[in-house]
C-alpha cells in the first residue's frame, strides 16, 4: 500500500493529489488556500511519478503530454471550457498502473459535452464518473455517486472497487452486472459544528484491479469533496421556520385578545 495525506491507496503506487488539498504541508481540518483558479494554470501533486506517462485530455478529445517537475504537474491554461482529464500511467511489464483525475477548467465555449470526455477510453483499465457533476457542481459529503468500471472500453461486473477518504474512511462495494457501483460520500470532516458553515474539502479515490491473463491492471479516480452544506443550510431553515411560527403565533394571540376574527 501507498499512502498519500492520509488516503490509503490499495495495489496503486502512483497517486494524484490537488496542491490546494494540503500536498505542501496544508492542515486538512482547516480551509484549503487555493493554488489555482479555473482559468490559469493548475498544479497536481504526483506521487511515485518515476517513468510515468502523463497525458492531458481536453474537451474536444485532443490530447497533450506533460512533464512533472519535482513531482508536481502543471495543467496549462488551454482556453477551453468544460471539464479535462489528468491521465498518469505507469507500466511495469507485468503490471500498469492508472491514475485519473478531472478538472473543470473556464475558457471559451468547447461546444462539447463532458460525457464524450467521460465516454472516451483513455486507459486499458479505467473507473469513470457516471455521471460526472455538471458545471459549477462539486462532490458533497453524504451523497450518492455512481461509478462505471470498465476494461478496454467494456464494463467489468462482480469486481470489488474500494472507496478511500482523506479523513481515513473505506468502503467497499462490488460492480454490478452492468459494471457500476455506487458510494455515498462518507460525511467524516472532523470537528464539524453544526449550524457552522465549514468550507473544508479533502479528497477521496476509487479504486480497483483487475488480471488479464498474467498482467495485472490497477486504477483510480481521484477527486475533490466538500462538507454538505446541508450541516448549516438545515439549520438556518428550522430557525426561520421556528421564528415565523412565534410571529404567526404571536399574531393570532392578539387577534383573539382583541376579540377579533381571522378570515
């Protein structure tokens, strides 16, 4: 196993990370410092990266390599709109290894959809969101995402894939006939405070393997996830509900004081 800022990675040596996550020293109960913004340029931490191959997939399919630089990978600012894929591979000849990661990135109209992207096989072994959040959409704790698994373009049933947090939380699941599992994003930042608003994020991995024959094949999604706002939203929707209940019943109370009639 690997571990990289606390997500244990199972049979994956590479690993992906988000600078913005805490890669340089970043405490993750606190608010991340952004390293970026969506239309300049982007780091991403790759970990065990030696001989790697590292290729950006952009909107219209086009594809361009990149070269880490101590370990950390620069996205390019491409000018496009719409989500991009960071592919790392590494192949050790009797096992590849995959690490796949998607950026939203602004720029001018791709005029392409992003499950073209998604749809696109840019591995041997790949997992892939399905669906992947639309525009301006982020992955919250306590929802339920699916997940397709698939080898050369085909899905994989009965495979165990395996859920890993930032925060320490695993899941397993096992790919149904149609190759997806799904998880809900567990709901493990520490310390929340409810009613509070807590802009945290961390990061989670799916991942798996799969043999063909004597090669064995490894992958992961990585991906950025935020605490639900539901922690505070809920809260402040019970204190108005309450508070316009003590107006309403304070309202009727005169009414009937006063000997007077609600219509």
């Amino acid at each position: 196993m690997h571990q990289l800022l606390g997500v244990v990675i199972p049979a994956c040596m590479l690993s992906l990370a988000g600078v913005a996550i805490g890669a340089e020293g970043g405490d993750a109960t606190k608010p991340p410092q952004p390293a970026h913004d969506h239309r300049g340029e982007k780091r991403i931490v790759l970990e065990n990266g030696d001989g790697a191959i590292i290729t950006l997939w952009k909107p219209d399919l086009s594809t361009q390599q990149l070269t880490p630089d101590h370990n950390v990978v620069t996205i390019p600012m491409t000018g496009i709109d719409n989500y991009h894929a960071i592919v790392a591979e590494k192949d050790w000849g009797d096992h590849k290894e995959a690490v796949i990661r998607y950026e939203y990135r602004f720029g001018r109209p791709s005029k392409q959809s992003p499950s073209q992207l998604v749809a696109k096989q840019k591995t041997e072994f790949e997992i892939v969101p399905d669906p992947i959040p639309r525009e301006h959409y982020r992955y919250h704790s306590l929802q339920s995402w699916n997940y397709l698994v698939r080898f050369n373009g085909r899905p994989v049933n009965d495979l165990e894939v395996v859920l890993n947090t930032a925060n320490g939380t695993q899941l397993s699941s096992t790919t149904d006939s149609h190759g997806r599992v799904s998880f809900q994003i567990p709901d493990d930042f520490p310390g929340m405070i409810e009613g509070e608003r807590d802009k945290r994020l961390g990061q989670f991995t799916v991942s798996s393997e799969y043999l063909e024959g004597n090669r064995r094949y490894t992958t992961q999604l990585n991906a950025d996830y935020r605490v639900n706002p539901a922690h505070w939203q809920s809260t402040r929707l019970g204190l108005l509900v309450v508070g316009i209940g003590f107006i309403a019943g304070g309202f009727l109370g005169r009414v009937k004081r006063s000997g007077g009639m609600v219509q």
